[in-house]
C-alpha cells in the first residue's frame, strides 16, 4: 500500500516550457525540508528526451521521484478535450484528469502550473487542512465571477451569485476519490463544451463553474500572482508574460528569483527571448486546437 506521507504533486508541461519547470522543480527540491518522500507525477506533451534528461540531472537529490506521463496515458479514452478559442494550450486541461493517472490510493494532489517557483517548505501547503472541500484554490485576481475581465461572463444564465468568489487555477489541491466518484472531470469537460463561446482562461472557467461556492480558499500567500508587490510570497505565479521573455513588466524581485533557481540547472546560462517567440507559441495553440 502507498506511504500516506508521500506528498503527490502533478505538473503538465511542453518542451517550450520546460525551462519553467526546470526553475519549479530546483524551487521545490531546495526548499522541502521535512522527510515527506515527493511523487512529482509530469505530464508530457512532447517534451524531448534530451530535455528530460536535463531536467533529471538539473536536480540534487532524490527528493523528488519523477514518474512521466504521456498526453494519452493523462485522459482516459472517454474524455475528449474541449477545443476552447483561448491561445492557451490544449494540455491544459489534462490537469482535470488527475484523478485517472495518479496512484489510486492517494488521498489528495497538489496541481501546479510550470510557470511558478515555491519558496516555502510544499509540506505546509500539504498539510494544509481543507476540511469537507475536495476542492482548494487561491482567489484569483478578478476576485469575482462576475469580475468584467476575468470571471465568467454568462454568470446570469447560469445562475451563479455575482459576488461568488473566483479562483485562480495555477494552483489547486484536490481529493481525486472524491473527484471519481462524483465524476468531476466529466462535469468539467461537459461545461466547457456547453459553455465553449464564454470559455476564456481555459480548464479555469469550467472548473469555476462547477466548484462554484463549493472550494476551500487558501491562503494567498500561496499563489502570488507576479504583478504582486508582496515581500515574502510562499509561491509566485508567473501569470501573464513569462521572465523567460524579454518582455516581462512585472515585479522585477520575482524575476531575480526565478532566475536564482534557474542558474542552478542545466538551464544556468539562459538568457530571455525575443517576444515574437511568445506570440508565435500562442498562435500555434489556437490553430493546432483549430485543425
């Protein structure tokens, strides 16, 4: 039977931003201080060989136990993903079936986004005690579903409270017995194709929608979000323009940090690219959800 300790997290990343995970995992393994063994479960869309032996030899310690997890081996035969118009990937939402691909025993995960580093022991956040939820989140910046930017723009139609809160789904725990008996990953695929018109932060509407008033609100410390100016963040999230590009306007402390982890991996001497490479990958992901 599995270790009840073993801390399992879940990332899902492709070869352009494996550099981002590179910067993720040394954050993670240099800063677990407890003895919680660490299943790293990472899904794989088309990340090279090469790289993931980068990413292997980048690390120090056998901390981290890396089990690798193709797209198709992610999301069970009956799930088919929903081809949203947003320019995030399509991988995104292989994250909703965590419940299918990780051991079978595990009482509850960790889903991390690629483009963050954690700077606090990820123990405390494990041992972070969600009560009944089998959903547990950090506010996201629109704050609200009924937020004009972000949110969920036909809130009305389906009835939700305007002033409900709204999360931000970089970083979720979740309880993946409960998630399979109460088929949450279906509910979710179901609601984006449903609702495809008003999808526009991916996998993070639908789940929003489902989960409405219905998820455990974590401490924001744990998904600072880089346009932050807080001092001592547990996470950072970089949302918006990666540090990996030239263009990056946020907190500038946060990029310095990023960039600390990174020169510590077989990435050390990665220097930021030009801004076209950002917007050519955007376009590559709506038009390959397209064709």
């Amino acid at each position: 039977m599995k270790n009840e300790e073993t801390i399992t997290l879940v990332t899902v990343c492709d070869n352009q931003f494996v550099v981002l995970l590179a910067a993720l995992l040394k954050s993670i393994e240099t800063n677990h201080k407890t003895k919680e063994p660490i299943d790293l479960y990472i899904v794989n869309d088309g990340i090279s060989k090469t790289n993931q032996q980068k990413l292997i030899t980048s690390l120090s310690t056998n901390k981290l136990n890396i089990i690798w997890k193709t797209m198709e081996e992610a999301i069970p035969k009956d799930l088919k993903l929903p081809l949203d118009n947003t320019t995030f990937p399509a991988n995104t939402y292989a994250r909703i079936c965590i419940p299918y691909f990780i051991h079978p025993e595990a009482t509850k995960a960790i889903y991390l986004d690629v483009d963050m580093i954690v700077l606090e022991d990820i123990s405390k956040l494990w041992n972070t005690d969600i009560g009944e939820f089998s959903m547990a989140a950090v506010s996201d910046r629109s704050e609200v579903v009924s937020s004009p930017w972000g949110g969920i723009k036909n809130y009305k139609e389906l009835g939700l409270d305007p002033q409900s809160k709204y999360f931000n789904s970089g970083l979720f725990i979740l309880k993946p017995k409960e998630w399979r008996s109460l088929n949450i990953p279906k509910k979710v695929f179901e609601c984006a194709e449903q609702n495809i018109s008003y999808v526009n932060f991916a996998d993070q509407y639908s789940l929003n929608v489902v989960f409405n008033q219905k998820w455990f609100e974590l401490d924001r410390l744990w998904n600072c979000y880089a346009q932050n100016e807080i001092k001592s963040p547990y996470l950072i999230h970089f949302t918006g323009m990666k540090p990996i590009y030239k263009g990056y306007e946020a907190n500038e402390d946060y990029k310095n940090l990023f960039f600390q982890y990174l020169k510590q991996t077989k990435w050390s001497d990665l220097k930021p690219k030009s801004d076209l490479v950002r917007f050519i990958k955007k376009a590559y992901n709506k038009i390959k959800k397209r064709f």
